[in-house]
C-alpha cells in the first residue's frame, strides 16, 4: 500500500517532466532544421562573393572569366542515394545512385525539413500560433532561397555570364540573393523570437541542479555575444569594449568550473566528450581560439561588399563553433541524451555516475550572414543630391541659408516592418537630401529603434556629409518596434546639446502604431521646458484616422507636429521643418 501511494504522487510528477521534456526536444528539432539552414545560408554568402567577383572581372574592359566558380563542384557526384529516389523534388538521383554535389550539401536540411513536415502534421501547434506562423515562414523562405542558389549554381555551371547582355540575369541574380540574406536574418530571428517566447513559458523542473546552474553562467556569455552581433547588424561597432566584457565574463564563469562541477560525473579526468566539466571547460576554453581574436583580426575589405556586412559576418564566422560548444553543454542536462551519447543504457550510465534525470534544454540557433552588392561606379561618388540654378533646390536651399542653425535629431523606426514597399529607402532618401543642403553650423544626430535603440551619430557637424551619409546607408530593417528607450536616448541627446539660439527637433519615423511606457510618456511633458519639439513623420501606412489622431496627440505632447508623409512631400516638410 505505502508503495502504491508512493506511486500515485510520483506519476504525475513524472508525466509533468516528460510532457516539459518533449516539448523541448520538439522545440530543439525546429532549432536542429535552422542549424542546417544556416548551413546552406552560408554557402549560398560564399558562391554570392564569388559570384559577385566573377562579375567585377568579366565585366571590366580586359574581361577576364576565370572568377566564374561555386564552392560545390560543376562536375561533382556523390552517391550512392537510391533509396531517396523520389524522396525530395530538390534531388535528382541519376541511374547509377548519384547526385550533384550541390544536392549532396543540400541533402542534410532536406531531411530536418522532412522532420518538421512530421512535426506539422501532428497537434504540436495547437496552442503555438505565433510559433507556428514564424516556422511556416522561415521554411517558405529556405524553400525560396534553395531555389535561387541552384539559378546562381546552374548560372555558372552554364556558362551563362559568356551570353548575359550587360550582365543583366547575373545582376538580378546579385540583388535578388541580397535580399533572400536579408529575409533570412528577419524570418531566422522571428522564429528565434517566437521558440524563446514559448519556451519561457514551459514550467522550470527541479532536476540537473548543477547543470542547470551552470547554464546560468554560460547565458551570460550567450547573452552578451547576441547583443553584440545586434550592435554589428545596427552598424554600431563597439567592438573594444565587448571583447573586454566578454573577456571578463569568460574569466570570471572559468573560474567556477570546479565549484560547480567538482561532484558531477568525470570531474578531473581531461577529454571525455562526454562529461559536464569537459564541455563547459571547451565552451570557456574554445573561444579563445575563435571569438577572442575578432578584435585582433585586421579583416579584408573587398570594395563590393559594405563594411557593416563583413564586420557583421566576420563575427558570425566566429561564433559557429562557440553555439556548437554551448549546444553541446544543454545535453548534458538530458540524462537520456547522455546515455545514447556514451552508448550506454541509462543502468549502466547511473552506475558509473551519470545524472540520468531529464530536464532538456534549449538550444541555440546559429545566425546567417549578410552580402549587399556596392558597385564599383558607385563608390567613386558620394551621394549628395546636385544644386543647380533654376530648380526647387534653390528654394530649399535658400530657405536653410536664411534659418537658424539647428540640430536635428532624427529618430528612425527600422522595425522588420520598414522592409516593405520601400519605406526604409524614401527615408534613407529624404534624410540625404537634407543633408545635402544643411551648413556647419547645423548638426544632426541619429538613432533607430527597433527591438533596442542605437546611436548611430551624436551631434555631428553637417559638414561632414560623407560620415552622416555612410550611416545613413547602412540602416537595415530588422526586429520589432519599441520606440520608448529611442524617445528617452534622442531627448537626452538633443537636451544635452541644445542650440540656445536655433531650433532644436527631434524627428520620429515610423510606418505604424507603437506604445510609449509611462517614463517615456512622462518625458514628453519636458520637451516644451528645454524648448525641444517632437516632429512625428508616419511612412507608407494606408489612412488611418485612428493612427493619425493619435500620433498628432502625442507630437502636441511634445511641443511638435504630426506628418502622414509620401515620396511627393517628404523633402518639403523636411525643409519646412529645419527652416522653421
């Protein structure tokens, strides 16, 4: 009877645990299928540079073809894949077994897509939406991109670039992969995104104490590492001081090995793959041999590539091997996925040892890589827009000759949703025109918010138009929109450098509705003390009257004005604004 009682508390217990567990080898599997997508990303990064110098070179008057190659070999074949016969409509399987080299490197995420095929097919997302809707995007995407890497393969393979007038499909195929890489980066951290939001809401189990408090450690080093690449892909490089933090957070969390770890299976003995101390020392240990020497590389800079995109991609090269290391730590928290590692039957493996207790982790997904084309032609000019006699430009630019100097401080939304129709680039457009007629004496900073906020520039002179313009290129979409900690960044900016005898204005862009906290709100009621206005622009969105009324609310809270702006008036009231 006591054993049956026993019995009775335990089970639900345990039905608890396995129920948690194998929602969070599930959510690992979708994790499992992006790891091998970023794969095929990578790749797709590496034949887009070749493919791109290929151009460069047969393009220039000595045309030279010999940079014309992909990473997977034209005439390459490896088998045997009979079995698959049929099995994806991406493999081609030929008479003999065989398949093309690129479908080889393609055959790995094939199967992992085939698993989260499964994985839709069962009521997995029955109460995951959100989770659901981020997956079905990503896979339609990698679907997409798959297919643009084998026009870029058969392209080369073709010879195509001997018969393409003016480079014309070569060109296309440059641009299109530009953007694929970019809807990669959105969709990869919508579905990172969306996994971390569910998972968070799984219940905490009380096994693999010490495992789990260990994780606590390597999280700091995760965390850290995954701010820095945002700054990186915001164009922000604060690379000295990062390497510092994460130098300190790697000594610190190093030292702690034997605290944590002292009484787990294997401490003491050096290499055995398979023990807590081994892997969380290689996690510690390895980076030094890759992330520790980001900041003491001097990277290469091919002149068709941004400088953000390499410094964004350098570091992803980096880190590969440390979201390996890290992946492989959470395993040890999976007293089942020990065992199967070690072939040992969990009996056997609790007798020499081993934590057997399940309490699976989250893994971490690795991040893609970024390319946008820069002409050479391109590169010789800097892009300020010509002022000629005769023209609207002598209005404008009379009308900032006869203002006061002014600092604006502009303050831009580059949520994932300003990829759409070209919002992001009118905005790119207009704030260059401005720059292009503004003085000396007038100053401009520039921030962006999206899931954080970024200073790009503080207070910078206007004479120095080719720094403002460099930045104001390289603002990419990305990330959700949280406006508040931007509202409170660009006051602090424009109240510290007040031009006493100018306009001062903070100019919000967006393309849609946002919520201010309370601080941010709070603050607005400041702004007509520090004789500061806040000008809202709202980009690209249908009418909406609700939208309108409240924007223009919130702009009269902040001693400003509300605009519902187009591609026809957004130099107008550009000027209208910095000559007021």
């Amino acid at each position: 009877m006591k054993k049956l009682i026993i019995l009775f508390f335990f089970f639900p217990v345990l039905l608890y645990s396995q129920s948690k567990n194998t929602t969070v080898r599930q959510l690992n599997s979708i994790i499992d299928y992006m790891d091998e997508s970023s794969r095929i990303n990578r790749q797709l990064y590496a034949d887009i540079k070749q493919f791109a110098e290929g151009y460069i070179h047969s393009s220039r008057p000595k045309r030279n073809d010999n940079y014309w190659w992909t990473h997977s070999r034209q005439d390459g074949r490896v088998g045997p894949f009979d079995k698959d016969k049929g099995r994806f409509p991406e493999l081609h399987v030929d008479d003999q077994g065989m398949v093309s080299d690129f479908e080889f490197e393609l055959y790995p995420v094939l199967v992992e897509r085939e698993n989260i095929d499964k994985l839709l097919a069962t009521n997995f997302f029955g109460d995951k939406t959100d989770l659901k809707k981020s997956l079905l995007d990503f896979k339609l995407m990698m679907d997409s991109l798959i297919v643009l890497h084998r026009t870029l393969y058969d392209y080369v393979g073709a010879k195509t670039y001997l018969n393409d007038t003016e480079f014309k499909i070569a060109l296309s195929i440059i641009d299109q992969t530009s953007k694929m890489l970019d809807s990669y980066y959105i969709r990869g951290v919508s579905l990172t995104t969306s996994i971390e939001t569910y998972y968070k809401t799984l219940p905490v189990l009380k096994t693999q104490k010490k495992i789990t408090t260990a994780i606590i450690e390597l999280d700091q080093c995760k965390d850290h590492i995954n701010k820095w690449a945002d700054e990186l892909y915001g164009s922000i490089n604060n690379t000295p001081t990062n390497d510092q933090t994460l130098h300190a957070l790697n000594d610190v969390s190093l030292a702690k090995d034997s605290i944590l770890l002292s009484t787990t299976y294997g401490f003491g003995v050096e290499n055995n793959g398979a023990m807590p101390h081994t892997r969380y020392t290689i996690f510690y240990g390895m980076m030094k041999s890759t992330l520790y020497w980001y900041a003491k590389d001097k990277f290469s800079y091919p002149k068709f590539m941004t400088k953000r995109d390499v410094d964004y991609n350098e570091f992803v090269d980096r880190i590969r091997l440390d979201v390996e290391d890290y992946n492989d730590f959470m395993e040890c928290a999976d007293g089942k996925q020990v065992c199967e590692n070690m072939d040992y039957s969990m009996k056997m493996a609790a007798g020499i040892g081993v934590d057997t207790n399940q309490n699976v982790q989250l893994k971490w997904p690795r991040k893609g890589y970024l390319f946008h084309f820069v002409k050479q032609e391109e590169e010789k000019h800097d892009v300020i827009i010509e002022v000629k006699k005769d023209t609207l430009v002598t209005e404008h630019q009379q009308l900032i000759n006869n203002s006061s100097p002014h600092h604006m401080v502009f303050l831009l939304d580059i949520s994932a949703s300003m990829n759409d129709v070209g919002k992001l680039d009118l905005l790119k457009d207009g704030t260059k025109y401005l720059v292009s007629l503004q003085r000396n004496s007038d100053h401009i900073s520039l921030l962006t918010f999206s899931t954080h906020s970024h200073t790009l520039l503080r207070n910078v002179s206007c004479d120095q138009k080719n720094k403002i313009n460099e930045k104001i290129n390289e603002l990419h979409a990305h990330g959700a929109t949280n406006a508040s900690d931007g509202v409170k960044n660009a006051f602090g900016i424009a109240d510290s450098n007040i031009i006493t005898t100018g306009k001062n204005k903070i100019i919000l862009v967006t393309d849609g509705k946002f919520q201010l906290d309370g601080a941010a709100l709070k603050l607005l009621n400041s702004f007509k003390k520090k004789n500061i206005e806040l000008i809202i622009f709202l980009v690209g969105s249908k009418d909406d009257p609700t939208l309108a009324k409240d924007f223009d609310k919130m702009a009269k809270k902040g001693n400003g004005r509300f605009y519902a702006i187009s591609t026809t008036t957004i130099q107008d009231i550009l000027i209208k604004e910095a000559s007021d």
